[in-house]
C-alpha cells in the first residue's frame, strides 16, 4: 500500500491516547509555587518541592498522606538539593585549605553552654558554613587560661577530643581554635607564653594535621583590668607564631566596647557574642573586623559649669587612639579670658597614664560678647590634665565648644 492510499483510507481520524499520563508535571499549589501542602491528594507523576528538595509522586496520592520525606511509599526523593549543598561546600573547603575542614573550639566561660546567652561557640559554626557535630566540635570551661595552674586550655582540648562525634577524629581534624583571654589577666606575658608554647606542643601531639589558632577574646569593661589585658595577654596571644601556632587577628575588638558586656562587666551578652564569632570567623579566613571601642566622659574643671568632656578610643594592634570632644558646651557664668594654657579636665582613662606629650589641633568655637566666632588652638595632656592651648587672648567668652582628631597615647602594646 502506497502513502497515498494509506492517507486515503486514514482520513480525518483523530489519534488520542487515553490512559495514565507518562510525563511529570509541577504541582501549582495555591501561592503558585510546587511547594507541597497538605491535604491534598496528588496525581501520579507530580513533582513537588519540600525543606529544599523535590520529590515525584510515583503513585496517586491520597488526601491526608504525610510529607514527602517521610513517605517513601507514594514519592521518590528526586532531587536532593540539599546534600548537592552540602558536596558543594566540602568541594569548596578542599579547594581553599586542600582538605575537608573539621574544627574543634576550646575556650573559656565566654564559649559555655552555661553562658546566660547564647555563646559564641554555639555561633561559630554558621559563619563558618559548619554543622556541629558534624565537622565542628567545642568546650568552652568557665575558668580556663593558659597560665591558670589546673584549669589549662589543655584540659579543656583533651576533654572535646575524647568525646569527638563519631564522624570526627583526631587525625582528621583540621584546625584546632583556642579563644580565651580573661582568666589570663594576673599572669606575666612570660607565663601566658610559657602556657601557650606547653599547648600548642600538646595539640599536636593529639591531633597532628591540625593548625592551631589562638585568639585573645577576653576583655573587662573596669579599664584597671583592661590595662592588664593590654600588657599581658594580647601581647602574648599575639606571638603565638613563634611556638608554631597561627594569631587570630583583632579577635578582642568587641569586648572593648561597654556596651557589648552582660551587666557583670566581665561576659559577653549577645551583641558581644555575635561579634565575637563574626570576628573569630573573619579571622580563621584570613581578615579581620575593626569594631569602635569605648566611649568615656572625662571629669570636668571647675572653672566651667555645663560642659562634659568626651573621650572617644578606637583601638589598633599597636597604639590606643583618642579624639576629644565637648558633648556638651563649657559655660561660664561670666566672661572669662582664654590665654596659654589652660587646663579643662582630668583624664580618667588608664591607657593615657604616663604619657609625657602629646597634642591635637582643634577649631575653637567659642561665644564672645555674644557672638559666635573660631580659633584655631590646640589639646595637650600635661600629668594627665588636658590642656586647652591658644596663641592669642580671647577675652569676653561665655562658652565654647571644640573637636580634637584622633591621636595616639603610648603604644600599651608593648
């Protein structure tokens, strides 16, 4: 039979196959996404997306069956999205530290699960793209230092690493993070680097492919405290490089900031928390974050009423940075005269003690013979007394106001 007869004696007839549907459809659900809903019963063959993954009916679905992932008999996961994620991380983790990477976090109250707040421990592991127990583990115990007698972070590491997750081990673990700082404090830097030289030795021992980090977190908001962090501990968790271990950068910036600080002056709240992780995080891969530090406000001189004195510290690896302001105008109940030197107010900042000179130019804004005017003139500290400092006499003034740039003290990390 030719083609032409055959198209003769077929016609017009309509070919329809009647039967089960063979192609997979998206459901449409009432929002107008395939994202699955209950209660509803579903044909055979239609896709659906549930927690990130999809999943095709491979039979009808009544009305009232559960989720997709928890019934294997009406759907097929077909789309694992989720652990796709998940391959895709660890291939990004071995291409930027050559292995998959498995850390474990040893630190002090700050890192506790006893903390008021949630600690910086339990943070850590989202900034990282890390699942706890998975290939993160930590300790964090109240008290720990490196130079505290039968409270060492040693302790603490061998602690975390006898009840590693099964998934973990000690030889696959890749970067060991001690955090602490506070409970440091008494110590000489000699015995905090004695402390951390003893460990990072240990560390080793127990976990050979692992680099050590060690970062100074710890931090009070009572300055006499502060000051012996600034003397101590930083400078010594700092060196940590010269015993084999690797310095988190800059990790201490939150805790300089009051209000970053429980109401115990001495813990992280969860401001301070976050930040510290942020930090520790930005560290571990390489950068660091600045964080502003505290705001103090000086005493006053008795010569003026009405003014305050504000001292604004940012704080840097090297050197302890202040500018002054007038958060308030100085007045005086009558006309005085500016001439020299003269002092405003006492500073009431540690970082500052013992400093034989420094000075800052500022623009004097003053009211005189009530009319606003500016003169340049210039800050110093003369036995802790800042100066206000003028070339020439300013008679008849009432009030004045002024802004220093920011200057170094002495460099306390030394």
């Amino acid at each position: 039979m030719t083609d032409v007869e055959r198209n003769a004696i077929l016609g017009n007839v309509q070919r329809q196959y009647v039967g089960a549907r063979y192609v997979p459809k998206f459901f449409q659900g009432p929002d107008g996404t395939p994202a699955w809903v209950g209660n509803v019963p579903y044909e055979a063959l239609t896709i659906v997306t549930y927690l990130g993954n999809s999943y095709t009916s491979k039979v009808p679905v009544p009305a009232g069956i559960g989720n997709p992932s928890t019934n294997p008999t009406y759907w097929a996961l077909t789309g694992n999205f989720n652990a796709q994620l998940d391959e895709i991380m660890d291939e990004l983790n071995i291409i930027r530290y050559g292995r998959q990477r498995k850390i474990v976090c040893v630190s002090d109250s700050y890192g506790s699960t006893e903390l008021a707040v949630t600690p910086f421990t339990k943070i850590l592991p989202q900034r990282l793209g890390l699942t706890e127990n998975v290939d993160y583990a930590f300790y964090g115990w109240g008290g720990a230092g490196f130079a505290v007698p039968n409270r060492t972070f040693n302790t603490a590491l061998e602690a975390v690493l006898n009840n590693l997750p099964s998934v973990m081990s000690t030889d696959t673990i890749t970067d060991i993070v001690v955090c602490g700082g506070c409970n440091d404090h008494d110590y000489t830097t000699e015995q905090i680097l004695a402390g951390i030289n003893n460990f990072i030795q240990f560390a080793k021992s127990r976990c050979p492919n692992a680099k050590i980090y060690i970062g100074c977190i710890g931090g009070f908001n009572d300055l006499t405290r502060r000051l012996q962090m600034a003397q101590s501990v930083i400078p010594a968790y700092l060196r940590a490089g010269e015993y084999g271990g690797v310095p988190l950068l800059k990790t201490y910036l939150p805790m300089l900031t009051k209000t970053n600080f429980q109401s115990d002056g001495v813990h992280p709240n969860l401001i301070g928390s976050n930040l510290i992780a942020t930090c520790v995080a930005s560290a571990l891969n390489g950068g660091y974050n600045e964080v502003l530090s505290y705001k103090g406000t000086a005493t006053k001189d008795t010569k003026f009423s009405g003014g305050v004195l504000a001292e604004e510290y940012y704080v840097t690896d090297e050197n302890v940075l202040i500018s002054l302001y007038t958060k308030e105008d100085f007045k005086s109940d009558s006309p005085i005269t500016i001439v020299g030197q003269s002092p405003i107010a006492l500073s009431n900042n540690p970082f500052i003690f013992g400093n034989r000179f420094f000075q800052s130019p500022i623009n004097l804004r003053v009211i005189r013979n009530g009319t606003p005017a500016i003169f340049h003139a210039s800050l110093c500290l003369s036995n802790n007394n800042f100066l206000l400092s003028v070339q020439q006499t300013i008679d008849n003034v009432t009030a004045f106001n002024f802004a220093s740039f920011s200057y170094p003290t002495s460099r306390v990390w030394s």
